[in-house]
C-alpha cells in the first residue's frame, strides 16, 4: 500500500451547503471517495491510499485538474483505491463532490 497526502489550492463553497458523502466501492479496479468538511480555507487536502506504487504523478495530475474545475476549498478527501484507471478516478471525485454539495 502506498498513501500520501496533498493540499491543493482552491476557491471556496459555502460551509452550509457541504454534506459528508462517499462514493463508490473499494474493489477490483476501483475505489472510494470520502468527502469532509473541514476547518481548512482556500485548500482541499487529499489523503490517497492505494495498491499502485510509483504513480504519484499521475495522481497528482487528475487531482490537481480536479482542484481547478470544482470550488474543493473546505473540503478533506479521503480516496482508497485498489487500481483503479485515471478516468475512474476523475468519475468518481466528479460523483462525490457532486453528492457532498447538493
């Protein structure tokens, strides 16, 4: 297992609207997303747990396109992943942020 941790800058939503949610299924060639409201501003941290070793970059890139087309600020995700492709993960971010803000 590998895990590591990123802060990502990001505009902010408002605190009211933020729900707890989780999506997806930790299984083969997927994973989950659980999102928390968090006292940070301004940043969405990231804590990624996955089965892949040396893909960090790649990690960091579909995460960082994340940051940028959502208001993630004030968020914390949690994301276990079992090999899950760039597309899933991009799916299943997309699913729970959509989730936590309704």
């Amino acid at each position: 297992m590998e895990q590591f941790t990123l802060t990502l800058p990001s505009s902010t939503l408002p605190q009211d609207i933020i729900h707890t949610a989780i999506c997806g299924v930790v299984s083969s060639g997927n994973l989950e997303v659980l999102v928390e409201p968090t006292a940070t501003r301004n940043a969405c941290e990231i804590v990624v747990n996955t089965s892949a070793h040396g893909f960090r970059d790649i990690w960091e890139a579909v995460l960082k396109d994340f940051a940028e087309r959502h208001s993630v600020g004030g968020l914390r995700l949690s994301i276990n992943d079992a090999g899950a492709t760039p597309a899933v993960v991009s799916l299943r971010l997309d699913q729970a942020f959509e989730t936590c803000a309704a």
